[in-house]
C-alpha cells in the first residue's frame, strides 16, 4: 500500500533534494509517525541536476511539481478502525539569488483500517 | 487480512515561498546609498562571536558598517562572504567593519565548523530570532545592510548582489563627510518591513 505526496515548488524556486550536493545543504526529507502502520519505504523522486550562477558544480533539486512515495505495511497487530498518521516534511528553498529559511510542513492522512 | 484504506490517497503541498508578492524585493542594478533624510538608525544588538566576546553594534559607531545576515546552508551567500572578506582587508584603516550574522537554527555547531575552514577575518556572531525581528524580520539570505557612521541604515540588499555594487556604495559613506553623530533620540529601534527592505522605518 502506498501514499503519494504531491509537493508544488513556486515558479523561480528549486529546494535540495532527498540527496543534495554539498554536505552543508539541508535535504528535503520526508519523515513518518506512522502507527498503528510501518512505513517501508519512501521513494523520492529523481532530482534534477541544475547549474545556478551561485554554485561552481550543479546542484541535486527538485523543480515544479514532484511526487514522493511512502509504502506502507500493515501489521496483523493493527487495531481495526480509523486511524491518523502524520509526517514532516522538512525542504529549503531557493531562487537563483536568495534563499528562503528551512521549512517543515506537517501532514496528516486519515485511513481505515479493515478486516 | 487487515487492509489498509487510504481516505485521501494523495496529499497535495504547496511549498516555496510566498514571501515575494508585489513590489520586487530585488535592489535595482546600480543603485546607491540612501539620502540622509531617508535613513533610519540600525536596531543596537549584542551577540557573542565564535570567542566568547561580546560584539555591540553600538560600539561600531563611527565606522562605516557591512552588516550581513547569512547562514551555513545558503549558497548565495558562500559567494559574497569572500568579497566581504576582501572589503575587510582592503578598508580596515578606514574604519570599515563586516559583521556576520549567521542565521544557522543549530548555531556554533554549523558555524564554528564552518569559520574553521575558511580564513574569515571579520567578526561573526550568531543571531536569533529577535534580531531577526528587530530587523523587520529576515525573510531571505542573504540580507546584507550598510551602516553609516553615524550608525544609520544607508542601504539594503536582499539576495545576491554584485561585488562592485558593494564596493561602490561602501566607497561612497567612506567618502562621505559625515564622521559619525549622536544617535537618534529613540527609547528604542525597531524596524518594520512593509515587505521590501526599501520601505524599513523605525518606530
């Protein structure tokens, strides 16, 4: 089972990806309090690899609209019934001239577990 | 079997900023220094550097200021802070000073490291959240601000400017005549933003 998280980047801003080029740059990262389930994996997408007038070497962002996958598992533990579970979602943006403070975004889905 | 039903299967963000709406917070190319009548006292604030001394904006009265917010994480700033750096030395019998404000949230952890590595030679503090508001709130980085002598904000930049720009508005309030005046009679400073760093009053 998978959830899939649509993110939309503002024209004009790029964030560092899952997987970004420099050690000092923050990631975006997508974390789960998932219980009652487990998460088993989260897919982000492929970056792209863009030049800014800023940086020597292309950097590893995400542009636009993107979608991040979390699959999940069902424990047999599970309790039957609805549930919430919730994620951050942490990023930090940029244009090709200034950059905007760290972010975190909570989300939240609502499901059902059922027999 | 337990089964597992997702009520919205897809969860849809909006992110970036929505901080520039309106008038562009872009310096226009070759701009200059603000008229007298036009600038307002620099909030006074007291920080410590990666030593432990304490750096008081106020005492840097009489000197013509390079004020830079910054942080680690902020790659257009990793541009300017050499020019910065070259400013520092090129000026410092002019009675010039940089000061550094990182931004970083986890502080002297990122930025110590940071300084280690690079031959700063102006004095860098770690600022908060209320110097951040006392300057109208530091929507992006980097914002750099430039100080006259009499302490009084003569310029801004929010994002990334050219060096010559820099050099060309610090050369002008080293040039200039004034040498440095009492401060404003003001209790206290605090400047709002009204969303472009142009519109900064003090009230």
């Amino acid at each position: 089972m998978e959830a899939k998280l649509t993110a939309q980047l503002r024209s004009g801003y790029h964030c560092n990806s899952n997987t970004p080029s420099d050690d000092y740059l923050i990631p975006l990262r997508l974390t789960w309090t998932a219980a009652p389930l487990e998460v088993a994996g989260v897919v982000y997408p492929k970056p792209e690899m863009e030049k800014y007038s800023f940086s020597d070497k292309p950097l590893s962002v995400y542009t636009g609209d993107f979608d991040i996958l979390t699959k999940f598992k069902v424990p047999a533990s599970a309790p039957v019934g609805p549930a919430v579970i919730s994620a951050k979602l942490r990023y930090q943006a940029c244009t090709d001239r200034m950059c905007l403070p760290p972010k975190t975004v909570d989300v939240t889905v609502p499901v059902e577990i059922v027999k | 079997m337990t089964k597992l039903i997702f009520r919205s299967a897809a969860v849809f963000l909006a992110l970036g900023g929505i901080v520039f709406t309106g008038c562009s917070r872009v310096s226009s190319p070759r701009t200059t220094v603000k008229a007298d009548k036009d600038r307002h006292q620099a909030p006074d604030f007291a920080l410590k550097d990666v030593d432990g001394k304490t750096v008081k904006l106020s005492d840097l009265r009489g000197d013509v200021v390079l004020l830079n917010f910054w942080a680690t994480w902020c790659s257009p700033c990793q541009i300017e802070i050499p020019w910065f750096v070259d400013f520092q030395q090129q000026y410092k019998d002019r009675k010039f000073a940089v000061v550094g404000v990182s931004l970083d949230d986890d502080g002297w952890t990122s930025v110590k490291p940071y300084l280690e590595k690079r031959k700063i030679n102006y004095r860098v503090v770690v600022g908060t959240e209320e110097t951040s508001q006392l300057y109208g709130g530091i929507d992006a980085l980097p914002t750099t601000f430039l100080i006259d002598r009499s302490g009084r904000i003569a310029q801004v930049h929010t994002g990334l400017v050219s060096k010559s720009e820099y050099q060309d508005e610090i050369v002008k309030l080293l040039d200039s005549k004034d040498a440095g005046s009492a401060p404003e009679p003001v209790t206290s400073s605090r400047l709002v933003s009204a969303g472009s760093p142009a519109l900064l009053f003090a009230r």
